[in-house]
C-alpha cells in the first residue's frame, strides 16, 4: 500500500493526529541494521530517495529527528530514535508472528468448522458427507449444531 492515501484515526497522542505505518517502521528498522539509507533501500528493493522520505515523514509523525546525520560520520540514532526502536522491534516481531502462525494454520488445514442444522436432518446424506469430512481432514474440529432455522440465523451474526 506504498503511496496509497487512507485516513488514520487520532492516536490519542497530544499533538500527534497520525501514526506510523507498518511499511514506514519496516524502511525505518532496516536503516537501524543496515546502518545507512543506502544499504536500507538496496535490501528493501527501493531507491536511497524513497528511503529518505520515508524516514522523513516518520521524523514528522515523531516531532524530531531518528538519525543523527553528519557528513563523512557513521549513522546514528538521536534519543528519539533510540526511544521508538525497540517498540518498533516488538510490532514487527508480533506482525511477522501473527503472519507465521496464520500461514501455519492456514497450510495446516486445522481449525473449528461449526455447522448448524435444522433438527431431523442428521441423516442420510448429511450424515455421510460429515464423516467423511471429520476422516479427510483430522486436524478440524467439527462442531455440530442442531437447532431451529430461526436460531442459526441469529447465530451467523455471531460468528
């Protein structure tokens, strides 16, 4: 969603009205290990300028700057910089956890399926196609509900 243009409620923050993207934290960790924008934007796949917007705009969202940048110096992290870093270690960590273990399940095929249906009608065909179901996919938990048409409806909203 690089240069794409959505709305970012307030972050509660006094004076602050925006917070900083996932993309945004992401260009801002690989300067931190690559230690210049140069090396940030060959490993992100991006040119050194869209390094150095980036790194601008979260300056502006941070009111100071990240880096100490002086001519002919190693980068380094002003306080601001050193103060956000290891929260912004901590989102991306729990972000590239919530996508491993999404990834997981999803390759995994495990889960809870529940399924409603009207009484009487566990019979038959039903009945066939969900055993055959539970013995094809063993790591799903099969929750089967019997109640009225009316309740199952009311239980999609639940969901």
């Amino acid at each position: 969603m690089v240069g794409d243009s959505i709305a970012i409620a307030d972050s509660g923050v006094p004076g602050h009205c925006a917070r900083p993207e996932l993309h945004q934290l992401a260009v801002f960790l690989q300067v931190v290990e690559q230690r210049s924008f140069t090396g940030a934007a060959r490993r992100l796949g991006c040119s050194q300028p869209a390094v150095s917007q980036t790194i601008r705009r979260l300056e502006d969202i941070y009111g100071g700057d990240l880096f100490a940048r002086w001519r002919g110096a190693p980068l380094a992290l002003t306080p601001i910089g050193k103060a956000v870093l290891p929260g912004v270690r901590l989102i991306l960590y729990a972000v590239d956890r919530q996508m491993a273990d999404a990834t997981s399940t999803a390759q995994s095929g495990g889960g809870t399926l529940s399924v409603g249906f009207c009484p009487g009608l566990f019979g038959g065909r039903f009945r066939t196609g969900m055993a055959t179901f539970a013995t094809e996919a063993p790591l799903v938990r099969l929750r089967l509900v019997e109640d009225a048409p009316d309740a199952h409806l009311i239980g999609i909203g639940s969901i």
